[in-house]
C-alpha cells in the first residue's frame, strides 16, 4: 500500500515501507506485497487496473501509487479527476515534473513506466543536474544529507524544517536549495515537507543542529525513539498491537504540524487538578481527555470569590445530575467556562481555554469531512455530515458498543414520560462519571454524549448565542447523535445536559504561555492558522507554492526579452505557408483550432502541454456548412463549444460577416451542425468578427469590422439558450482593431490594433481594463521579439503566451507562436481561472439539467439557468440531468462531472441508454457521493458496479429498472457500507439478499418486483436499522414474522393473498403502509383482511380492486392521521361506508382520494364534510370546492 503515510525516512536517508493495515489482516509474507488477484490499499492511489474484478495487476501498479504520491509531494493535493500537472498548480515548478507524473499515471498501465529504474532515472535527470551534491547516497531511494539535524534528545521527531533559501547562484531555472552543507536539493525538502504534512514520519539522529528546547515540563516526558526503525519492526509491532493500546516500539508516529513541545509526548500532560491531556493529529493544542469535573470547578469555586452557585444544584425533573465528584459538571455557562479556563491558565502558567469548532471537529474524528472557513459558521456544518458518529460510523449504537451515556432504557425508568432508545442500555439515567466509556482514536472520552460541551465560537453572523458540541444524557434522535450536530446558547445560558471540556493551547516563547485565539471573538467561526514562526513545514511549503505577485501590467517602455523564453513555432503540423492570423484555445491549452487557408477552421490536439500538436485537420461539420467563408474562431473554455465568424451565402442579400456556434458532448466526439445566433449579436448593422467568449459563455465582445472607425462591442445573454442582448461600444480606435483575449474575471481584454506606416502595415498590442460600462484605461504592450503580432491569447495562468507573426525563419506569412514567462518573472497577468466547478455547471445547465451549488460562506442555491449562478466561486454538490433518447454513447461526457464536492447526482430519461462502461467511469472520481439516481431503464453491466468501489460515503442508490444482475455484482454494493437507501438494480433472489445483510447503517430497501421466500425475508431481522421495506408480499410463499423486526415501521406491499394479510397482522408496530396493484385478490383474503393489530399505524395508502366485505376497519387505530387511496389506479375497495368510518377516527387529519374511487359519491363526500370540518379532503377524485378544510366552530356558535 503505498502512499505517504506508509513511507518513512530513516537517519540515513533510506526508505522503508510498512502498512498496519494491511499488516494486521494479512500474513506477513503477503503484507508488503501487490498481490496479483487483490486490489488493496488506499483508493486515492490504486491504479485503474486494480479496481477491475479479475484483472491481474502487476509491479506497474506500484508505479501508479508513487506518480500520485509525487504528485501530492509536489503541490500538496490529490490528484483527482481531471486534474492539473504540477507545473499549472505552482508555476515555478520544473516542467520536466509533469512529463514524470503523467507517465506514472497512465490510465493504461502499457503506457506507464515498466520499472521503478526507468521512473528513477528520469528523476535523476531533475534532481541531480540542478545543485552538486557530492556526500548523497546515489543509489537511497530518496536522497538525505548525511548529516542531518537531530533534537536535542538522540531520537526526538522533529517537524522542523529550514525555510527554503534564495538561489545561491542567481542561474534562471536553478533549483533553491536549504542553507546546510549538504546542500539539500529543494525537492527534497519540499517532498520531505509533504510526507510529513500528509502523515508520514522523518527520523532525524545526525550531530546539529538542535531546534530550541522543548519547556521544562515537556521535556521530562519527552520519548527517546529507537535509533532505527524497520519495517519488519512496524509488521510485527502492528501484528501484536491491541486496539486501543499502540505498540511502545516501533509505534506509528505523528509528525502534525504543531510546535515541537506538542511532540513526541509519551503519556501526555497531567496538570496539579489531575486533568490529563493528549495532543490531536490535526490541531495545535492538547485535548483534555475527559469533560471538565465536578470536583476540577469546585477547585477553582473555592479559591474565587463569588463563583456562580448554580452548579451545585442542577435537576431535571426534580432529579438531581452532575451531583458526583467525578460526574462533568453542569449548569455551567459559556462565560463561567471562560472564567475557570482563566484562573487556571493563572494559576499554572499555562494557555487554558476552550477548544474551536474546528478543533472539535477534528478531535472527534471529522477531519477534513467538513470544510471550515471565514464565512463557513457552525450553522452551516450543523448536522451536515449524516455518516460519522462518535462511537463509529455504525448506526443504531448496540449496548455492547458502549457508545456514550445517552436516554438510553435507564433514562425512560427514570423518566417515563420522555422518549427515549428501547434498544440501548449504557446503565446511567442522568450523567455518568467521565471515562465510563471507551475513547475515540485520540484517547479523547465523552465526545459524544454524557454533557454538551461549550467551544469558544459563534454559532452563526448575528453573534448572539455560542456553541455546544457532542450531545448528552438527554439525547435519543439520530440527529443529535451525529458528530457534526451542534447546539447554541447564549453566553449566560446555564443547563443540566451543559458543561465543558477545555484544550492546552501550544506555549509562546515570548510570553509564556498563550490565550484563547482572537478569531473567537472576532469571526463566526474560529480557525486554527499553522504556527510557521520557526519556519516549519506551513511556511515552507507556502514560500513554494505561492506565485510571485505581478499586479501590473509593465508598459511599452518596460524591456520585457529578460523576462519571457525565446518564441517557439508551434510547427508545420499547424503552421502552412499560408497565414495562420487566428486560433484559439482551450483553457488547458491542448485543444486548438486556427483560421486556415481558403476561408476553413482547423482543428489540432496534443496530450499535454510540453507535447507537439497533432497535424491540423478540417473540421467536416464546418465544411458542410453553406456559410462562403469562416474565420475568427473562439473555442470555450472546456473546449467544447466553438464560436466562429461566417460569412452567409451571397444569394441571401447578406454580405457582413455573421456569428455561429456549434458543440461536441467531448473533445473525442464530432462536432454538431452549426447554427447561426439570433438577434441582435449577430445581426448587427456591422460587421460581427473575431468573437471572444467569456469563461461562463454569458458575455460576448466582438469588433465591427468597419476598417477606420473600428469599435470593441458586448452583449450579454441570461443563459447558454437565451439571444444576446443588445450591443454597446466599449471602445473606439482609429485603425482595425481585433479583440483576443478576456480574462476570466472580465476585468481585462487584450487587443490588437491595426497600424499604417506608409506601405507597412503593423500590429500593436494593448490591453484594456474593463468596467461595466466602458473601457477606463487601454496599455499599450511590447512584443519581446521582432516582428508584429496579429492575435494573441494567455494561458489562464498567465505564464503562456500563445500568438501569430511573421517573425523571420516562419513557414510563410503569420505563423503560429508561443512564448513561456521565466519562472523567475511571474505570471505576466494575475487572473482566477474558471473553476472545474463552474464549466461542469455550465454544461449541465446548457442540457436543461438542474444543479445545487455551494458558495465558500456556505449558502446552498438551487440553479436552473446560468443566469442564476453566483459570480464567487462556488461548489457544484448536486446534478440532475436528463439524458434524452436511446443512443449509445449519448452519455460519453459525463467525465466533466468529476468535482470533488459533487455529493449528489440523478440522471433521468436514460431509457435504453448504454450507460455501461466510459459513461459511469466517472463515479470512481467522485469522493464525495451520497446519492446516485439512475432512472429509467439503462443498459449496465455486472462490471460496471465496481465503479461505486470508492465511492465510500455513498449513502442513496436507485438503478431504476434495470434487468437482472449475479450474485457478484450484488456482493459488490455490500462493500458500500455507507448505504442507508438501496433499491437494487433487477430482480433479487434469495441468494443475493445475504449480500444486504452486511449493510449495517441500510434504513430503506426496495425489492419491488423480486420473488423472494419468506425464509429469506426473515433474515432482515438481523438488519437493526432497516426502517422502510418495499416488497411484495404476494409472492412469498408463506406468511412472514415481521414482529422480530426491531426498527421496522413502514412496509410497502405490492399484493394481498391469504398469507401476506397474516404477515401484516403480525407487524404492530407499523407507522406507514402501503398497498398497491392488489388485484386478483382471493375471497378468503378479503375475508380475513383486518387493519386491528396495527395499532401505531399513522400512515395508510392502499390500491384494492374489489369491495371489502362490510365493516370498521378504522376505529381500531388510535393513531391514524392520513390515508390515502387509489394512489396506483383506480380503486374499487373505498366506498361512502368506508368514507364515513373513517370520520370515527379522532386523529385523523387528511384524506387523498386519487385517480379514482368510484364507490365514493358527493353525498357521501358532503356528509363526511359535515362530521369531520377539521379534516382536509383532496386529490384528483375530489372535487375542488371540496378540498380545503373547514375550520371547526369556534365555542359558542351554533354548527
């Protein structure tokens, strides 16, 4: 399994691998191996191969692992999706990088590195040439120095590392290296960095120099590590550890990015109150490993004064809580919390407070499953995470699990009139003393449960009430179970459920010690900045990453040569002896199209950057069109729509040159039939020529063509499908002017403009700021080379510049260029490139689909139109999209889905759509997927499933009716243990209903149209979640026992026989049923049908096609509310008697006559108005003066 955290640098600078997982389930022969019949490992970096059932792999999967391990070194993300080569993420990185990653990444192994020596060598060539390192190991597998620092202690973990230094030589291109005598190449500090953040370890056992000493109370309990640590110590070690207690040698470490005195702490810290605290992985502080104690306040209540005294004496109900010494204390506020975290940090010298909401989040085991930010407030997190809970992420809790002390069976014995859990026993009624139930995964107790604990934040913008995590002794909903759920309260609010738990804030050499963070009190959320003041891993990794500001763009005087690389000619694939004048770009800069000769576009490819592009090719859709001549094209920024001036044939009376459109569904597919754009930007009294596409293809600026008294134009449109408005001149020239480029953000277009001297005819270019209503300044900018340009167009990095000249040594005419900015000069243009998020949206908007995105501060906004997407960057979260008609590769651009926030996606109208294959590929890059709707009838295959494998949080799945599958492929979806909702694709047997039994957290499950034995539907007893079940019960070939289900309260039942109306009397604890398409009902059935037993019915929906036999069938329910008929055609079974029967039911609030009930007639609906006015009374069968409810007599008034 390898990855980062599996990876560790020993003294010496060698590499050892070493997996507890794997290790701890496997055989120690097979644990460091790929085996060739097994995918494991860590979904990020399993190869594509690994993922296919039955598909050997090979040490090429290894391969695989380390280029996303590079990758991840390198910029510190994952590389997900369609995702950006390490050069376009910190543009200073050495380019040769990212032709080493994409050949490690292949998606097709035969294309990747076919052994670890060829990947090696060509690292070599990056690494060795840069700076001289003569004391390196050649042959390690990553190079150290010899001498390395080492902690004051022999063996001490360090997270210290030296901020990366200048380059020495002031060579362009050369590589900064770290102020040592080794003289460290930077990739490797950089790398080094990386491991460490992500969660691997250094060993650091060399001669100096030493980091600053750790305080003295630290110090004692500082943990000397083995000189060596090998990675059949970690096996073995791993292969012994207990669950809870890691191994004392060889233990796997953690190098967060906290300050040293947070290191390397063997058994933590006790204060003089006997409070024990742990360092959390993530964070910068300490936790407290238990809730605050009764006898912790009562310490601080006797040494100060005038301590509030309602602590003393909390009740609920008349029963006292929190009343024991070692019991967490409650009724405590916000501000009395502030008040004990004060004197203690006083009287110890200390940093006391309360943790954040983000540190909570983390300590509780979230991580990075919320995304905590400046306008993200604990509201907007509250509950959102539905999958985590404190004890694990398995749901209903057990009593064995010993979850946490919540209304458990000794509440509702203590308080019988509050509801509380029948299935859960922690053995307390009101608080339980601290540590009475096992600790999570940083030895933290109580997260969940026993009391609310304050943190230091605001619960949300207006700042009036502040937070509590982890819910208490009071709690039985799933809601409040959750480990992202959070309560408020006002700073002064006191309560018996409420107390507090409080964190070791990391100590200031300047001061002392250190105080509550000031974004508490100043944000709705507080965040918890990297401490870089020593120039650890954060700033390193900063001084790396961040691009050099360039604000301004430099004027023509400016001498621009030292700053940009010699022009390269994009070549003859491209360039013909002809003029190349235009062209345009995709914004990754591998999809181009270019004005050629004899009036035809063009079209030219390339699989990377650093790649040549493919020899030019006509574009057939284009030919096809009668438009005499094209020219001008614009591509947008997904490269999926081009726009292109054209001008109609002359027989139209229509000589100007016109704006068109056509589209592909990707870069593979064809291009559709262009079709000409409406009024008025097309048929504007000018000309329409060289067209420029904003990045959300809302904005239009095109020039008019009139020779002299050119002018820059815009118009904009609502949508992808609404005209454009009506044109305004932005700018005006005194020569031909030719628009080229805009900036993402709109603020900036370049320009050329045409210049006469003499009989020469030259090119200048410009760029002009943008504002919403003109042009407020225009630049002049100097080509660095000879020549004169024509068109131009940047990368949205700005470090590209992509342009036509007839600089001398070209193929003839205007020639095709591009030219790259020294890494030392910055991007020439500061721009946000469009997000994955937003093209995704777009496109999905353009085929009438709907999207939920998520702004940064939070907000959640249903959109149907592009108009209505937000100008800040958002997130796209959920998709529904129609798939229209039944061709078979119509679902081929769903890669553009890959978006790792997408959580939703639904696609409806698939029909008999091919969605097997390429078409559901995409899922295996969306991490974030909870629900998947697949409606319709699609074509899929047993294969296919194997795509959800990472989709690990995965909680709705609905295939629609899609034919049958193996057992196989139902073994597949037991693997998403996520899973709440599933309605399985086919038919399922009784074979494949065992494959269901291993979804732990599954509430709702639709076996609509399987045949199944009752024996097999009892085995769902075992499922102690299952809430709903959709079944039909007429086919079972016996009664079945529903009263052994413990949770089960909604059945859906798709037939009656004799045997399925004994099945329902059995299940009293039913709140919703359903029956439907009851036909070919035997006498005897209907002769034994009764509703009697279901007692907690509330919720009654039924379809029958014969009359029931004479009686009263509703008065026996104490608890019905709604009852809806004839909801799947027509119903014969509901009559004016069984109308009326109905009115005998005091709770009863609505009745829905659907599609049509015959047997009710409008007297029958008038006398039931007069009985029951209070009851509403609609649907289709209903009458409209009917179906709003009367409201009853007020007291007094005669009826």
């Amino acid at each position: 399994d390898i990855k980062p955290s599996n990876i560790m640098l020993d003294k010496k600078g060698r590499v050892k691998v070493a997996d507890f997982g794997l290790a701890k389930t496997l055989n120690i022969e097979s644990a460091l191996m790929t085996r060739s019949d097994v995918a494991m490992g860590t979904p990020d970096f399993i190869a594509p191969e690994a993922m296919m059932p039955g598909m050997k792999v090979d040490g090429r999967a290894d391969l695989y692992a380390v280029g996303v391990m590079l990758y991840q070194m390198l910029t510190g993300k994952i590389p997900r999706g369609r995702f950006e080569l390490p050069s376009r993420v910190i543009p200073m990185m050495d380019k040769g990088f990212d032709a080493i990653v994409d050949k490690a990444m292949q998606t097709d192994r035969e294309n990747r590195y076919s052994t670890a020596t060829e990947m090696r060598q060509h690292l070599d060539t990056l690494l060795m040439p840069a700076v001289p390192v003569p004391d390196l190991q050649r042959h390690s597998s990553v190079g150290m120095p010899n001498q390395a620092p080492q902690a004051s202690k022999p063996g001490v973990v360090t997270a210290r590392l030296a901020a990366a230094a200048p380059n020495p030589d002031g060579r362009a291109g050369a590589t900064p290296i770290l102020p040592s005598k080794s003289r460290m190449p930077l990739f490797i500090s950089i790398g080094a960095t990386a491991v460490m953040a992500v969660g691997a370890f250094v060993l650091f056992d060399g001669k100096k120099p030493a980091p600053a000493p750790l305080p003295p109370a630290l110090e004692s309990q500082a943990t000397p590590l083995p000189p060596e640590l090998t990675a059949q110590q970690l096996v073995d070690a791993a292969k012994t550890a207990s669950t809870t207690e890691p191994p004392q040698s060889g233990q796997r470490l953690t190098a967060a990015l906290a300050p040293a005195a947070m290191l390397a702490l063997k058994d933590g810290i006790t204060n003089a109150l006997g409070m024990k605290f742990l360092p959390v992985k993530g964070t910068e502080v300490m936790f407290c490993i238990h809730e605050t104690r009764r006898q912790d306040y009562a310490a601080y209540a006797a040494k100060v004064h005038g301590v509030d005294g309602a602590w003393r004496t909390q009740q609920r109900n008349g029963i006292p809580c929190g009343d024991k010494n070692d019991h967490p204390v409650v009724g405590v506020s916000w501000e009395d919390a502030q008040k004990f975290c004060e004197w203690l940090s006083r009287e110890e010298g200390k940093a006391y407070r309360l943790p954040t909401d983000e540190e909570w989040s983390i300590a509780v085991g979230l991580g990075l499953k919320e995304r905590h930010g400046k306008d993200i407030t604990p509201k907007t997190l509250n509950q959102k995470d539905q999958t985590e809970f404190p004890w694990s992420d398995d749901y209903p809790p057990k009593t064995k699990d010993k979850a946490g002390n919540y209304a458990d069976t000794a509440w509702t014995e203590k308080f019988p009139s509050e509801p509380g859990m029948k299935d859960y026993t922690d053995g307390f009624p009101t608080t339980a003393p601290v540590m009475s139930f096992k600790p999570n995964q940083f030895g933290l107790y109580d997260m969940g449960g026993n009391v609310w604990e304050w943190c230091e934040d605001w619960y949300d913008k207006e700042r009036k009430v502040r937070v509590l995590r982890g819910g208490s002794w009071t709690h039985f909903d799933h809601g409040n179970r959750l480990s992202s759920s959070r309560d408020r309260g006002t700073p002064s609010t006191r309560s018996s459920s409420s107390g507090f738990r409080v964190v070791l804030a990391p100590v200031a050499a300047s001061e002392g010690r250190s105080a509550a963070p000031s974004s508490a009190a100043n944000s709705p959320t507080a965040t918890t900045t990297p401490n870089t003041a020593h120039g650890g891993p954060s700033a390193l990794l900063a001084s790396a990453t961040n691009a050099v500001p360039f604000t301004n763009i430099p004027p023509s005087a400016s001498p621009l040569s030292d700053e940009w690389e010699p022009p390269v000619n994009l070549g003859p694939a491209v360039n013909t002896p002809h003029s190349e004048v235009n062209a345009t770009l995709s914004a990754d800069e591998l999809a181009l199209v270019i004005d050629g000769p004899n009036g035809r576009l063009w079209e030219s490819s390339r699989p990377n950057v650093d790649a040549a592009f493919s020899m030019a090719r006509n574009i057939p859709a284009l030919d096809n069109d009668p438009a005499v001549e094209k020219s001008d094209p614009c591509l947008s920024p997904d490269g999926l729509m081009l726009y292109y001036s054209a001008k109609p044939p002359p027989e139209g009376g229509d000589n100007g040159w016109r704006l068109y459109q056509t589209r592909r569904n990707s870069r593979d597919a064809a291009w559709e039939a262009p079709k000409r754009l409406g009024p008025p930007a097309s048929d504007h009294s000018g000309f329409v020529q060289h067209p420029v596409i904003s990045a959300d293809g809302l904005t239009l600026l095109f020039d008019n063509g009139s020779g002299t008294d050119n002018a820059i134009l815009r118009c904009r449109r609502a949508s992808l499908d609404a005209p454009f408005d009506k044109p305004e001149a932005l700018w005006r020239g005194k020569g031909s002017i030719y628009p080229c480029w805009l900036s993402p953000d709109q603020t900036s277009l370049f320009f050329t403009e045409k210049a006469h001297k003499g009989s020469d005819t030259t090119f200048r270019l410009n760029v002009a700021k943008l504002t919403a209503d003109q042009v407020s300044e225009v630049q002049p900018l100097t080509l660095p080379c000879e020549g004169s340009l024509a068109w131009c167009w940047l990368s949205p990095d700005g470090m590209t510049l992509y342009f036509s000249s007839n600089l001398p040594g070209g193929r003839g005419g205007m020639d095709l260029y591009m030219m790259r900015r020294k890494a030392t000069a910055g991007p020439l243009f500061k721009t946000a490139a469009t997000s994955p998020d937003r093209m995704a949206a777009l496109r999905v908007l353009e085929k009438g689909g709907k999207i939920t995105v998520e702004a940064k501060n939070g907000r959640m906004s249903g959109i149907a139109t592009a108009a209505g997407l937000p100008a800040e960057e958002f997130f796209v979260t959920d998709v529904e999209m129609s798939i229209a008609g039944n061709k078979p590769n119509n679902f081929d651009d769903t890669d553009m889905l890959a978006l790792s926030h997408l959580s939703k996606v639904s696609f409806v109208g698939l029909g008999e759509t091919n969605v097997s294959g390429t078409g559901l590929a995409v899922l295996k890059t969306l991490p974030s997927l909870s629900k998947l709707n697949l409606r319709g009838n699609p074509r899929i295959k047993d294969e296919d499933l194997a795509q959800l494998r990472n989709c690990r949080l995965l909680s709705f799945l609905n295939f629609g009716n899609i034919g049958s599958f193996t057992s196989a492929a139902f073994e597949q979806l037991s693997k998403l243990v996520q899973l709440t909702e599933l309605d399985p694709p086919g038919v399922v047997r009784d074979e494949d209903l065992k494959h269901f039994l291993r979804l732990p957290k599954l509430r709702v499950l639709k076996l609509e149209g399987s045949v199944l034995s009752a024996d097999a539907l009892e085995q769902l007893q075992s499922m102690p979640a299952l809430e709903e079940l959709d079944v039909d019960l007429a086919s079972v070939d016996r009664s079945v026992n529903f009263a052994d289900f413990p949770n089960l309260t909604q059945i859906y039942c798709g037939g009656l026989t004799v045997d399925a109306v004994k099945s329902l009397a059995t299940a009293s604890h039913l709140q919703l049923l359903t029956i439907r398409a009851a036909n070919g009902l035997s006498p005897a059935a209907l002769g034994q049908f009764t509703l009697t037993p279901l007692v907690k019915l509330k919720n009654l929906t039924f379809n029958l096609n014969k009359p029931l036999p004479p009686g009263d069938y509703f008065a026996a329910l104490p608890k019905l509310e709604r009852v809806h008929v004839g909801n799947h055609g027509s119903t014969n079974a509901f009559d004016d008697a069984a109308l009326l029967g109905l009115a005998k039911v005091a709770t009863l609030k609505t009745v829905v006559l659907e599609v049509a009930v015959p047997l009710v007639t409008s007297q029958g609906l008038a006398t039931f108005r007069k009985l029951r006015p209070d009851v509403k009374i609609e649907g289709s069968s209903v009458p409209k003066e009917s179906q709003q409810s009367i409201p009853p007599s007020k007291p007094g008034t005669p009826d």
